[in-house]
C-alpha cells in the first residue's frame, strides 16, 4: 500500500478488472466528519433527480417495476438513498423530489420531510413510510416489493451468496436420506419465492390516497413533529462506515487517551476584496465568471462571522475534491462596489449579510434567502447553482456597464 506514516487512511474501490483495486490517499481532515464526506463522495449514486415535468415520463418508464420516491428539502442525496440505490439495484428504481416541486408535492400529500413513497408498480396503490429513517426498518419496508439483492459491487452486478440459499433451505423439511437429492433453488426462483411473500404482506398495507395537484400549491414546510430526521455525525465521533445502521460511536481509543481528543479544523479564509476595481474586474465584467459574494456590514456580528466560517469550509471542501466551483469573495462595507451592487440589486441589508451569486457574463443573479448562515444551509444553496435549479433574476445591465467601464480612482492613505 506504500504507507509511510500512521495514521494513514486508504480508499479503496473495485477497478475495471477483478484483483486490480483503485487505491486512493485521503488527504482531508482526520475528523469523523471529514472522513464520513469523503467516504460518501466515492458511493455510487441511483437515485434520479426529478421535477414536476419529469415526474410522469419516469412513472411511465416500467410501469411493473416497483419505485421509491423519497419527497425532500434538501438539495443533497444523502448517503442513506444512495446506499438503497444500489442494495435494490435492478429491482426497485429510485428517484429524489425537492419540496419546491409543488405539483409533485401535491399530488402525494406530502405533508412533512423527509417522506418516503413505495410505488409497488403496475395498478397498485402508493404506500407511504412511517418508521425511522433507518437502513434496516427501511429494507425491510422496500422489501415487501422486491428482495434486496444479495451481493451489490460497484459496477452494479449481483452475485448470489450461499447464505441465501442455506436460508431457504430453513424453511423446507429436510429430506431422508435415501430420497433421491433435489435440485438447488437457483436465485431467481429464491428471490420470486421472497417476492411472493412479500406482495402478501403488503396487501394488508394501508394505501396512500393521492390528492389531485392543484394549481399554485405552495411547497408544505417541514413539520417540527417529522417522524425522523436525516442527521450528520459529530465531529468528535467515530463512523462505522457498515453494518446495518452506520451508527456513529466513540472510539474507544479516543475516550482513553486525552491526546487523541479531536481538535476543530480551521479553514483558510475566503479571499477578500477591498478595492472596486478589484470586485469590477473578477466578477461584474461582462467575461467575468460566477462569484458567490459575501457582502459585509460595516460591522462584524455573529451572522456575518459564521456566513465567512461556513463558506471558509465550503470552499475548503471542495479545493480538496479538486471540483471546478466558482470562487468566494468577501465583499467589506469599506469597499465602495458592496453598496453599489446593493443598491443596484435592491438589497436594504445594512446591519446583516447578504450572499449573491453574480454571473455577469449571462446576465444573472440569485439570493441567499435563508436566515441560517450554518453550513449546510450555504452547501444547499451552492449546490442549487451547481445543478441550475431555482429561479434566476435578471441582473441589471447597469451593474455591467459600470463595471465596463474606467476604474473608479480610490483614495489611500499616504505611505
């Protein structure tokens, strides 16, 4: 494995032929968090993205199939999905509705997120999820309509495992010994006699009764009462990344030794941009690429503190996956461009801070509406942009022009 130095962690997936792994060095943060991210970046991703307009064609496409739609607020697909993605890979499609969507919303009642809908295929009513958001009760729910399959790789393919076998032979008496032996149950014929159980059971389901989508329906809200939650582990624990759960706990190494106490990581600053001429040139250019813009008040308070700690991070994050992300810049109320492009953006924030994507070469602006500067309410929004939903408003072509034209002269003090 070449390993130099301890600790050292090691990500390993299958390659394009058998015994010839792809091995890959960890380079981020030794921290529960961090390694969970990376780890979760490398997962195998079957859940589709869909919307109101695409929700039909892809109900349509293998009517018999059995599907799972899992209804949202969130712009990320959780580990949780991915993971059933690929257990029930070729027998259960999955797909991912944000709440925005709100005639697909409508038309399954959605009331509280996350909600997962079973879709057991051909004329049979939806049922919906009622336990935990938890790998185990949720296999067992999908179960019903399809047996996860025994043994999912990488590259999708499914391999029978003996301990299928033997547990179907538990349900038959076993034979005399001067009978003549009976041919194996091949996996098709096991996974049919599960299947066949299975559609029984959920029989006695109680069916979701769907609501016609009515027109302008806004987007329900999350209840404070969900019936479960899709959580992020702490920093100072340790992730068992398998078993049924994936339940963070301690280390055992850590709780006996002080000196193994995770510290928090610290993120190198976004770059800041005290002159005009500087914000003209990087982002109100009409060439010039997307920035995401954190405009400052004159003075720092708590808000404007965590919107540049989160973003810090953000930004850290994905230098490190080595993604093509547009830059961040800090935007102080000292540099006179954070009031023009305010005023010019219809923005009256004085005391608090705004974050905007400009993309002055298409003509483009969004804002950050949420009150939550936190992290993941930031990586929600940046990816939002990165996969181009949400609504988009016109940016003022006066905000270009000016940008166009000659450097605004700054005064500086005298060295």
């Amino acid at each position: 494995m070449g390993v130099k130095g301890f600790p050292t962690l090691k990500i390993i997936k299958p390659g394009k032929k058998a015994g010839n792994p792809v091995v890959e060095d960890y380079q981020g943060a030794r921290t529960a968090k961090g390694i969970a991210d990376a780890v979760i970046e490398k997962m195998p991703n079957h859940v589709k993205r869909i919307g109101d307009k695409s929700l039909d064609g892809w109900l349509k496409e293998g009517n018999d199939t059995p599907k799972a739609i899992l209804f949202t607020n969130k712009g990320i697909t959780s580990a949780l999905i991915k993971a059933l993605s690929v257990d029930f890979l070729g027998g259960i499609h999955f797909a991912q509705i944000r709440d925005k969507e709100t005639a697909s919303v409508a038309r399954f009642g959605i009331k509280t997120y996350p909600t997962l809908i079973l879709l057991p295929g051909g004329d049979q009513q939806p049922v919906t999820y009622e336990g935990e958001m938890k790998k185990t009760p949720i296999v067992e729910f999908l179960s019903q309509v399809h047996a996860p399959n025994p043994e999912a790789i990488w590259s999708g393919k499914v391999e029978a495992k003996d301990s299928s076998k033997k547990e179907f032979k538990k349900t038959n008496k076993k034979a005399p010994k001067d009978a003549k032996e009976e041919k194996q149950p091949t996996l098709e014929e096991i996974k049919e006699a599960f299947n066949k159980q299975a559609r029984e059971k959920l029989q006695q389901q109680k069916p979701l009764k769907q609501e016609k989508p009515k027109a302008n329906t806004p987007s329900s809200q999350a209840s404070s009462d969900e019936k479960f939650t899709e959580s992020e582990p702490d920093a100072d624990e340790t992730i068992i990344l398998g078993g049924d759960d994936a339940i963070p706990t301690p280390s055992a190494s850590e709780e006996s030794s002080p000196s193994a106490t995770p510290t928090a990581e610290t993120f190198p600053a976004i770059t800041s941009l005290a002159l005009q001429s500087e914000l003209n040139q990087l982002c109100l250019g009409a060439k010039a690429s997307p920035c995401i813009l954190a405009l400052l008040p004159p003075v720092e308070n708590p808000g404007s503190i965590l919107a540049l700690s989160s973003l810090a991070e953000l930004a850290q994050k994905h230098s490190r996956r080595k993604s093509h992300l547009f830059p961040f810049y800090a935007i102080p109320a000292s540099n006179a461009g954070n009031a023009i492009v305010q005023e010019a953006l219809g923005l009256k924030s004085v005391e608090s801070t705004e974050i905007v994507v400009i993309n002055a070469r298409r003509r483009w602006w969004r804002r950050f509406t949420g009150s939550d500067y936190g992290y993941l309410a930031l990586e929600s929004f940046v990816d939002e942009i990165r996969l181009g939903e949400g609504a988009k408003t016109k940016l003022p072509e006066s905000l270009v022009t000016q940008a166009e034209g000659k450097p605004i002269t700054e005064k500086h003090d005298e060295l």
